[in-house]
C-alpha cells in the first residue's frame, strides 16, 4: 500500500543522526563494541535488542546521557559531542524518559515549558523572570492538538491524568521544542491496548511533523506496526537494520537473539 | 460530582480554618479578653516572628527539605545583631546587615552541605542548630543584651489601624509574604522551586539546574531567618540567647497546618501565615486561660503531629 512508497521515499532521504563506532565500557563490560547508527530524516527507526546488546547504551549515548569513549557522532552532517542531556537538547535532540520525566503535582502547560517557560515581554519578564501564564496556555493547547491528544484543560494537574494521557504531555513537549530528532524510551511499556494504540498515533504524528523518531521498545507487534525500519543491536553492536515490510518478525527475534546471521537472511529483508 | 470536589480546596486547606474558627470560639469563651483589639495586636506581635520564620521554613520544605536550625539561627542573629550595636559601637543599621549576613552564611552552609556533600537535611540543620545555639551562647555568655538603640526597634513601633494597632514589623511581615507570594505563582525561578519538590528528576532533565536552586532556598532561607531576628529584636527590645527555642517547633508546625507538604512540590505560602496565626492563636489563647508554657509546647507538639497526619490521611484518600 501506500507504506511501501512511504519505505522508498525514505531510503532515498538524507542521514539526519549518524554515529560510527561507538564504543562504551562500564569497567570491565563492554556494552558498546564499536557500534554504528543511521537514522534518516522524517522516518521511525526502532531499536531493539535482546538484555544486555547495548541498547540502552546506545540511547544513552545518542541523547547525551553518557559520553561513549570512542567514536564519532554527526548530526545534520556535523560531528559533535554531548556531554549531558541538556546539551543534547541543545541541539535539537529531545528524548521522552520512560519514566516520563514529569512533575505529577504541576500543571500540564507547566510540564509542557518546564525548564523553558515563556517569559512576559517587558521588564517584568527580564528583571522579575516573570512567567506568561496565558500565552503558555495558548500555546499548550496547540503543541497538544497537533498530536491530537484530546485533554480540556491545560491547566490540570499531570497527575489527574491517564498513563497514556502523560505520555502524551511529554511526547507532545519533546515535539514541540525537538528540531531534529525525538528519542521515545519504551513509550507504550506501561500501557493497555488502547492506551498503547493512542501513543502509536501520537509518534506517526510526530513523524509527520517532519522530526526523525528513535523509539526504543521490547513490543514486536508495535514495532512491526509503526517502524520504518528496525535496527537490531546485538552484542553491543549493530547487528543488521531490516525492513518490517518484508521481514517476518520470527526472523527479526532470531537475528536479535543470534539464531540466525545477519548474512542469513533474504536480500530483501535489509533496509 | 467530581467537577464540584476538584473545584473545592482539598481538607488539606480547608481543616486549617476550621481549626482556627474552632479555636477562636473556644478561647473567646474561656477569656473575654480574647476578642479585645489590644489582644489581637498581641497575637500580630508574636505572629511577624514565627511568620517571617515560616517564610523560609516553607521555601525548604517546598523542595522536599527540612530546616531544624531557623529558632536557632535566628537567636545567633539577634545575638549578633544587639552585641555588635552595644558592645561594638557599630552603627545599628550596619549591626543589623552583620546579623542578615551570618544567618545568611548559615543558611549557605546547610545547602552546602545538601547540595555538595548531599547529607539529608534533617541532619545538616539539626547539627547547625546545635552549632548556631552553642555560638549564641558562647559569644552572649548566656547573657541578655539590653539598653538597645532605638534604631533596633524601629519594627517595634505600631501604626493605628483602628481599634487594632499593627506594628511596622507585623506590616513587612504581610509583606513579605505577599512577595514570595507572587515570586512563587508568577516567576520562573519560583515554578523552579516546585518541579525541584516536586519531581527532581524531571526538573533535572528538563534542564533546570537542581542544586543551584537548592543552593539559593537554603540561603534566602537564612535570610529570613535574619529578618525573623531583626524582628524579634524589635519586639522584646533585647537581645536574648534563649530566643528561638520554641519558635523552631512553632515555624515547622505553620507551615505544616498551612497545608504544605513534606514530601515537597505541594504548598501555598499564604497557608503558612495561617498557620502561623493559628500557633499565635494557640500559644495566645492558652497563655489567657493560665495553661503554663511547657503545657503549650505540649499541644504545639500534638498539633503538628495532628496536621502532619491529615495531610497524609487526605491524600491517601484521593
């Protein structure tokens, strides 16, 4: 259908993330081996990986968490180097936490511009740091309807909502302010069918958006059903990057647990 | 239904008045001269101090802290504050800054030791409270400082309102807390101080520099532990070592009745000066029926054990 010219546009889109050879050593395990990372503009790339590969590390690593000891990033072309979350942010990278990372007592627009609240023009806002209460609300409303999260009030306390609902305050606020690239952190991990259904919406919108999406997560059907492509990481490296379209997920869990080989597999399984 | 309760102040908010209602009525019926205008001026004189005190009180445990030390540190203040003015010489407005730089020192030095070292708060303030009572009693030798300039109770004087006299102290009081009031609601470093109590973590992520705030509400606190002082200075017209002793417990217990909680992220400043006024009722109402101090600090211990519990016992309910 129409996911495959999806899949075609894509492979011919530029690199927006790049990483070569990363490598990160905690003592005397090594969880990172040298691993290497593509992910094109404006699609959904999951990552997955059996306990152990290197995920999280690698996730670490692409959203300034850790600082890997070898190898080279290049976003947008550009090497750099993060050295912490908040750096990261900087440049356009935003990453939704698994456990959300949000103040359950304060209020959905305060979640939403937490850390960058808008100020109010004038002296009140340079001198006294005054926050623009009203225009946060304006502006709430809009980063959650371009996701279509359907909640009345901004003003409500995060912690009157449901998992799926916070989930989409802090997706809604990775959205808004991400230039490049979100990172979702196993998104619909502690979510029902319905709940879980309704975050899967949200990260197509987010891609539609334009923004590049890393969604790390231990869902097969959910990866099957959104991703553009999967990279499997395996041993603390890339082990292959496969196409959901025409790779059976039983081929995806053998290649993931080192059933089968990455050379193993038919052509047109890789992505 | 739930619209109409969500509208509604949780008990948390709601219990507090109704026990200041309550406790007005008792103590109207046990002195008649409870309900007097001079009385009330009373409870306003002792009120701007333990208020003032729960100012900073109220920061800390806002960001899921606790401050042992502010009696302690506001008595070193005063002791400072008086000494340096009588013994020194020194001009009393410079006395007075020498006695809002050393709580404010003390202050730093808790957060310090939060921040830094990360100690947990109970322990850092209660070893400076230890700290800043031996100072204050070493450097006073245990003796009250009298004949003060008049310069020192200037916030002593009173203002007629009316029937009710409010002194200049009791009026900067009122103002302070509408201050912190706004800074709390309508700045950016003030919703900083919530997402800090209230989350860490997200305020971490999110970028907001954790420690640096912790830093500045230990700090800030101590100052207003210093103008607790200044104040206190100004109502007794002396300076005493033995200050502070129960206005520790009694700033803890306001700011709890005041619906704020431990746990952090969650409070209104404005219920800590209800909460302050509800101790002044308290500590006033039992002095006019006779009850004898020692018996008041009972009640105030119960009192805050009452307030802590409904808190919690609310919030488990919703």
């Amino acid at each position: 259908m129409h996911n495959t010219t999806t899949q075609n546009a894509a492979a011919s889109k530029p690199l927006v993330f790049r990483a070569t050879g990363l490598v990160k050593r905690y003592g005397q395990v090594t969880a990172l081996d040298g691993a290497d990372f593509e992910l094109r503009d404006g699609e959904i790339l999951a990552v997955i990986g059996d306990n152990g590969a290197g995920k999280s590390s690698l996730i670490k690593a692409l959203s300034g968490a850790v600082v890997p000891d070898e190898g080279e990033m290049y976003l947008d072309g550009k090497l750099v180097h993060f050295k912490s979350p908040v750096d990261a942010r900087r440049h356009g990278i935003e990453t939704v936490y698994q456990d959300l990372a949000v103040a359950p007592a304060m209020t959905i627009a305060e979640n939403l511009f937490m850390g960058r609240e808008i100020l109010r023009p004038g002296l009140l806002g340079k001198l006294f740091r005054a926050i623009d209460m009203k225009q946060m609300l304006t502006d709430a409303v809009g980063y959650m309807d371009d996701l279509k999260i359907g909640i009345r009030s901004m003003s409500q306390a995060v912690e009157t909502l449901s998992g799926g609902q916070r989930q989409g305050v802090a997706v809604a606020r990775s959205a808004a302010f991400a230039r490049h690239v979100v990172i979702l952190d196993e998104p619909t991990a502690a979510l029902g069918v319905k709940e879980g259904n309704m975050v899967l919406e949200m990260i197509r919108r987010v891609r539609d958006k334009g923004l590049a999406v890393i969604l790390i997560s231990h869902n097969m059907p959910h990866v099957f059903e959104i991703a553009d492509r999967i990279h499997i990481q395996r041993l603390g490296k890339r082990a292959a990057v496969v196409n959901p379209q025409t790779i059976s997920m039983s081929d995806t869990v053998a290649v993931m647990t080192g059933a089968k080989r990455s050379e193993d597999l038919p052509e047109d399984a890789h992505a | 239904m739930s619209k109409l309760s969500s509208r509604l102040p949780p008990l948390a908010t709601l219990g507090p008045l109704i026990a200041l209602v309550v406790a007005a009525g008792f103590f109207s019926i046990q002195s008649d001269r409870f309900l007097s205008s001079q009385n009330f001026s009373l409870i306003l004189q002792q009120v701007m101090v333990v208020g003032v005190l729960a100012i900073g009180q109220t920061l800390i445990i806002l960001t899921a802290g606790i401050d042992l030390s502010c009696g302690m540190v506001m008595a070193l203040g005063s002791i400072v504050m008086t000494k340096f003015a009588v013994d020194l010489g020194m001009h009393p407005a410079l006395a007075t800054l020498c006695g809002l730089l050393v709580c404010s020192l003390f202050g730093l030095a808790n957060g310090l030791l939060v921040t830094k070292i990360r100690l947990p708060p109970f322990i850092v303030t209660l070893g400076t409270m230890n700290i800043a009572f031996a100072i204050t009693q070493i450097y006073s030798s245990a003796q009250t400082v009298t004949d003060l300039p008049a310069f020192l109770t200037f916030f002593g004087n009173t203002l007629k309102l009316g029937e009710t006299e409010m002194s200049y102290g009791a009026i900067f009081m009122l103002a302070l807390y509408l201050g912190v009031w706004l800074f709390l609601r309508e700045t950016a470093p003030g919703r900083h101080l919530y997402a800090v109590g209230n989350s860490p973590e997200a305020a971490r992520l999110t970028g907001i520099a954790t420690q640096r705030v912790l830093l500045t509400v230990y700090a800030i606190a101590g100052l207003f532990y210093g103008i607790a002082a200044m104040l206190i200075v100004a109502r007794t017209g002396v300076g005493d070592p033995q200050a502070g002793q129960t206005d520790n417990l009694d700033a803890i217990t306001a700011v709890v009745l005041g619906g704020t909680s431990l746990f952090g992220g969650r409070g209104v400043i404005l219920g800590s000066l209800l909460g302050a006024v509800i101790v002044g009722v308290f500590r006033n109402g039992l002095t006019l029926m006779g009850v004898a101090s020692v018996y008041q600090t009972l009640i105030t211990g119960i009192l805050v054990i009452l307030a802590v519990a409904t808190d919690q016992l609310s919030r488990k309910r919703s």
